[in-house]
C-alpha cells in the first residue's frame, strides 16, 4: 500500500529540487521533515509541504499509520518553461529560462 503526492509547476529548477530529494529518500517522514527544515536550500519548503500532503494522503485515504511511513520514492521531473527577455548592450535582447518542475512523491508503510 502506497500514497502519492504531487507539486505541478513549482517555479524552481528541477535541477535544484533534485539535490533536496536525494537527501530525504528512503528515510522515515520524521527524519526527512526535520532534514528539510534544516536544510538552506530553496526547494526544501515547498518538498516539506508536499511530504506532509503525502502523509495526510497515507493516513486519511488508506489508513496507514503516519508514525510508520518513509518515503520509498521521490522524482522529479522538467515543467513547462517560461521564456522571458533581458535587455542587453548595444539593444540587444537574451533570452532567460525560467524552469518549472514536477515533483512526485509516494510514502509507504514499514514492513
């Protein structure tokens, strides 16, 4: 028995949420919570907000005791991205690529 959460269009890099995911996977909710509140990153944040959404989903969907979970899995992947102008020399214009992510999480009871 597993329950899923998701972050859609999250207005960070997915190459910055990847760094935060690889330090709370596979580790208990409890622990991984107190890592993202410790960690000066800025997409431990919105990944605390999704895991407790996750927890909520275990306990109030399937029943499953929020003392006992982990995160088994945790990915993200590439959103939509906003492309905006800057103003350079000479009336040039540069591109700016703002990324967005999808962010997945599944929490499941210990055996």
């Amino acid at each position: 028995m597993e329950a899923r959460a998701y972050l859609k269009y999250a207005r960070i890099s997915p190459r910055k949420v990847q760094i935060v995911l690889d330090l709370i996977r596979n580790q208990p909710t409890d622990k991984a919570i107190a890592i993202l509140k410790h960690t000066p990153k800025a997409a431990s944040e919105p990944l605390e907000k999704l895991l407790k959404s996750a927890i909520a989903n275990a306990e109030n969907n399937h029943n499953m005791d929020p003392n006992n979970l982990y995160i088994s899995e945790c990915y993200v992947g590439p959103g939509p991205i906003l492309k905006r102008i800057r103003p350079r020399a000479q009336g040039r214009a540069f591109r700016v690529l703002k990324r967005t992510s999808h962010v997945t999480m599944v929490v499941k009871e210990k055996e």
